[in-house]
C-alpha cells in the first residue's frame, strides 16, 4: 500500500508509471540480452579468427612435413626442402599457441599438444633421418594436428551462438577433412611409389583418394551456387585432373601382379607433388573462402541483433516515455480538477455555507445554490455529494436555529413569569417593610427580599441567556459605589464581601442595570470558589479608558489552560446553547460574556495576589458621566 503521506499526484502517477517503468526495464532488459548475444557472436569470431591463420599454416606445414618426411624414408634420396619444412611447422605450433593466448577463451587442448609435440619431435625426426622409424608411425605423428584441428572445430562448432554458424562450421570441418584425405593420400602414394607398393596397404591409399573426391563432390553439391565457385574450378583445373590421372594409374600398377608390364606412370615423383601443392594449396583458399563467408554470415547476424537491440530498446524508450508523459498529462488535468474542486468546496465551506447558516438563525429564507459543476465523472460525483452535505448542513442549521429560537422562546416567556412574580413578592415586601416595627420579623422580610432580589437576578440570567434585556432601568446617572453595593446586595453570601476605594463616579443609567448585574455574577462566582472563611474585596479605580472594577478572592484559582479558556469565552462570548451548559457548571460567566459584549465593557480574569482569581473589569468612559472630570479628580470614597 502507498504511504499515508503520498499525495494523489504521486499516487496517479505512480499507477501509471510503475507498468510503464517495468515495460523500459523488460525492454533495456531484451536490449541487454540482445546486445550480449550479439557480444558473443563478435566474440566468438574474434576467437575463431584469431586462431584460423595459425591453424591453417601449421596444418599446410605439417602436410608438406609429412609427405618429405615419406620420402625420404621410402626412397632413401636426400630431401633439402625437409629442413625449411621442420622449421615452418616449428614456427607454425608456436604461432598456434601465441594466437590461442590471445583468445577470449584459450583452448586447453593447445598448450597440451605444443608440450607433447616439443617433447616428441626431436626423437621423431631423428629417427626419420636414421631411417629407423616405419612409415606408418610417421604417418600417423603427422595426422596429429589434423586432430587437434579437427577437436576445436567440434568444440567450436558446439558453442557457435547460432544454428547457422554451426553448420557452416561443420561444413568448413568436412571440407577440411576432405583437403587433410587428400594430402595423406598423396603422402601414401610417394610411400607406396618409393616402397615398390611395400610401406602401406593399398586399400589405405584408395580409402583417402575414394573419402576426398566423394566428399568434395557432395560439397560442390550441397554449397551451391555461388559457393562452390572455387571448389568446382579446383575439379576442372589441370593439376586434379593429373593427381587423379596418377593415383588411378598408381593403383592399377600396385594392383598387378606384374608390375613390369604395366604401362608406365604418367608423372613423375617431382610433377606430382607439383600437382599436389597446387591443389592443396587450392583446397586451403577454398576453405579460407567458406570461414570467410561463415565470419561475414555471422557478421550481419550480430549487426542484425545489434540493429534489432537498438529498436527494440528506442521503440520501448519512446513507448514507455510518451506513456509516462500521457500520465503526467492526465494526472495534471485530474489534479487540477481536484484544485479546482477544492478551492470551490472552500468557498463553498467558508463563504456560502456560513452565509447561509447566519441566514437561517436570524430567520430568513435561505438555499443553497449549486455551484460546484464539475461533470458527471467520479469527481463530479464527489462534488455532487458535498452539495448534498452542505444542503443538508444548510437545513440542520435552520432546524437548530427553529429550536434554537423555541428554548430562547421558552426561556424568555418563563423568565417574564417569574420576573412578574418576583417584582411582585418584592413590592409586597417592601410594603410589610414599611409597616413593621418588629425586629424579628423586619430581619426576616429583609431575609426574603434578598432571597427574592437573586430570584430577579437568576430570572434576568435566563432573559440574557434567551436573547431579550432585564426589565431594570434607570433614567438617571448613578453613582458607582451605589452599583457595586447593589451588586454585592444581589449576591448570597453578601456578608463576606468587602467594597473599598470606590473612586465618586456615576453611570449612565441606560448601562446600570447590566453592570450589576455583571458584578454580581462575578461576586457570586469568587464567594461560591473560595473557602467560607474568607473575603471577597471589591474595588474600583480610575484608568486611561475610563473605570476599573476588581473582584478578588481567595479561593483555589484556576490553571493556566482554564484562565486561557474563560479569558477567551469573555473576550469573544460564544452562540449559547445546551451543549455550552452541559459542559461548564459556571452558567455566570456566559451572562457575563453577554453582558460585557453588549457595552463594550472588558473582563478578563487572573490569579490573584492570594493565589485565587481576580477579576479585572474595565468600564468604558462612554459609559462614566463626566469621564473627564472622574479622571482628573479621582477622590475615592468608602462604603
């Protein structure tokens, strides 16, 4: 699986890319294969020619070593041309091995044979010259390297890199053969004319003359035009036509039992050498042709399969390269849909869907328009289904709005009932206030209208919390220790609260109401979290932007992340509803919030200098009456 953090570009691309790059990897892998084998092919010629020169001169020079080599033994005569032999072939072996070094794959068989030769060499010509070797021993030293010859052609044969090529090789190996039966039968034929017909069989020498014209015959046939070119003028030329004249009037003699009465030879020993060299040397040319041909057969071949590599490899480049640039194009044009489609569900998100929701809680008649047209494709679906999603948000906002609007409803209705009620109790307590005259009982209806006044206090709560204003007005300006000691009278525990150094401020009525209101909820909160034992103070002081109200307690104050929270909640007071209230018991701070917002007042609550909360209230100088005269005089009075 990709990776969380790939984005959907890589992925697409990847997609697309991954059977694209495992298509260039196969083919540079088929390229690869096809230039290795082409390597091989060029391989296996530098080593077939590296050698080929070698071999044929020491297979030419140990023909003609063996036939002087007959001779001499056979006729006795002194052969002068057999020293420059020896050393041709002595040269020719140690070319062979210099040659089969250079090779990509030295041959074992080489090294062995030059060491066996040098060892057995000298022994062997000193026994020619001493006449104490048999022809046929010397006959058969000599068809040595015609073995050795004849193991690498089959070796190379084997590993030819092509069916083609080893045919050829088997071809250039029977026509080589067929030059090597040509030679030895010449070389038994001198044995048999200076024996008198005693050094070999007869059967031996018609076997080799039978073997070598058969088979270059069927060569002449099986080549073809024009590869037999040479082979046939070698049939026609007058040199073969006096070989096979002299080998077939040599075995006719050696056949009679009365040789005397034959006719005579029609060559002599010295014309049918002649002869001999001619057309040995002429079936070498011809087998130098037939390699030739194989090497440039196996030439184009290897050209072909570095040509064929070449396409192979540049048709996959260029597949898999406008393959990969057909992905990049297509995952461009997805990926800027998805762009577009997320710039437009932004809007849609932060623009419309606000504005709508807004519309719908202040009761006006809202609908979402589609705007997000993006086809009828998969992304045109998920644009689709987002237009579903904010309709459907759109219409849950109106339905929370609608109720909304009913609890706020519901709450203001109840809240006007017992505000009635409790305006009431407290003028039918002020009224038996005023009549009695009993200390007992005035203390208790003081009691009750205490009681009452934070019943008002709590009815206002839910008129705020409901989005209506208190009842509560005053016309005129009132002094700002009057507020605080209302705001304190409003509290439940009143009797540990201490107000002092309130500066002699007034109000603007119009504000009055709200700013007790205001206090006495943060009075109320630092009597309720903080021990019994102990005081609340209260002051108030003049500052540049008007008047400032402190609330300090002694209680066991709040965390970092809490003063953060509550600082937040009044600087920017939330949309109340029944999840805020399940999830903070301090339902004073939401009215407080309210109350603040609604006159630009500032609260922000910090630890105290007894370690529990102090609440900083800060009034506007648009609230203060005669502000300018407050902040220049600034005499304070008591409670």
């Amino acid at each position: 699986m990709f990776p969380a953090r790939l984005g959907v570009r890589t992925r697409i691309l990847a997609i697309a890319l991954i059977p694209s790059l495992t298509l260039l990897g196969l083919g540079m892998f088929t390229a690869g294969d096809l230039v290795r084998d082409s390597t091989q092919v060029r391989q296996w010629i530098d080593d077939l020619e590296q050698i080929r020169p070698a071999a044929s001169e020491l297979g030419a020079a140990a023909q003609v070593e063996r036939v002087l080599s007959l001779r001499k033994l056979t006729t006795g005569e002194i052969v002068p041309e057999l020293v420059s032999a020896r050393a041709r072939v002595d040269r020719g072996f140690e070319a062979l091995v210099r040659a089969d070094a250079r090779r990509h794959e030295p041959s074992p068989y080489i090294p062995a044979a030059h060491t066996k030769f040098q060892e057995t060499i000298t022994k062997v010509r000193a026994g020619i010259d001493g006449r104490v070797l048999g022809p046929v021993e010397v006959y058969q030293y000599f068809n040595g390297p015609f073995t050795l010859f004849h193991t690498g052609f089959r070796r190379a044969q084997q590993v030819a890199p092509d069916p083609l090529f080893a045919t050829r090789i088997s071809e250039a190996v029977r026509l080589l053969a067929a030059t090597e039966a040509m030679s030895r039968g010449n070389a038994i034929g001198v044995a048999l004319w200076g024996s008198d017909g005693r050094a070999f069989p007869l059967e031996e020498f018609t076997t080799q003359v039978g073997f070598y014209k058969a088979e270059i015959t069927n060569l002449i046939a099986e080549f073809g035009e024009p590869r037999n070119r040479l082979l046939a003028e070698i049939v026609a030329s007058g040199a073969w036509q006096q070989i096979s004249t002299m080998e077939a009037a040599l075995a006719e003699r050696l056949a009679s039992h009365e040789r005397t009465r034959t006719p005579e030879l029609p060559l002599s020993l010295q014309q049918w050498l002649d002869a001999a060299a001619e057309v040995n040397t002429k079936l070498f040319a011809a087998y130098s042709e037939h390699l030739d041909r194989a090497r440039g057969s196996a030439i184009e071949a290897a050209q072909r399969t570095e040509r064929s590599a070449w396409v192979a490899g540049a048709v996959v480049l260029v597949g898999s390269v406008v393959a990969m640039l057909i992905a990049v194009v297509l995952a461009d044009r997805i990926i800027r849909r998805l762009r577009r489609l997320r710039d437009a569900t932004l809007e849609v998100a932060d623009i419309e869907l606000p504005k709508a929701i807004r519309r719908a809680k202040a009761g006006e008649r809202t609908e979402l328009a589609p705007i997000l047209d993006f086809g009828t494709d998969e992304i045109g679906e998920v644009a689709t289904a987002f237009e579903q999603a904010a309709t459907v948000a759109v219409g849950a906002a109106v339905e929370e709005a609608r109720t909304r609007e009913g609890v706020r409803s519901v709450f203001v209705n109840i809240a006007h009932r017992s505000q009635v009620v409790v305006h009431r109790q407290l003028e039918i307590l002020d009224e038996a206030e005023s009549k009695q005259q009993d200390p007992t009982l005035l203390e208790v209806y003081f009691q009750l209208d205490h009681l009452a006044t934070r019943a008002r206090r709590n009815a206002e709560n839910l008129l705020i919390l409901g989005g209506s204003r208190p009842g509560r007005r005053w016309s005129t300006p009132v002094p700002l220790l009057d507020v605080l000691r209302s705001a304190v009278g409003e509290t439940k525990e009143y009797v540990r609260v201490r107000v002092g150094g309130v500066p002699e401020a007034r109000l603007y009525g119009a504000a009055v109401a709200d700013l007790i209101h205001l206090i006495a909820e943060l009075v109320d909160n630092a009597t309720a979290f903080s021990p019994p034992a102990t005081m609340v103070d209260v002051s108030a002081g003049v500052v540049g932007k008007g008047l400032a109200v402190e609330v300090a307690d002694q209680g066991i104050g709040l965390t970092e992340a809490e003063f953060e929270r509550y600082n937040s909640l009044l600087a920017a007071p939330p949309d109340f509803g029944f999840a805020a209230l399940s999830r903070d018991s301090r339902m004073g701070l939401f009215v407080v919030a309210q109350l603040a917002s609604t006159h630009a007042v500032s609260v922000r609550l910090a630890e105290s200098p007894y370690g529990g909360v102090r609440a900083v209230v800060v009034i506007p100088g648009t609230l203060v009456d005669g502000h300018e005269a407050a902040l220049a005089g600034g005499r304070k009075v008591s409670r």
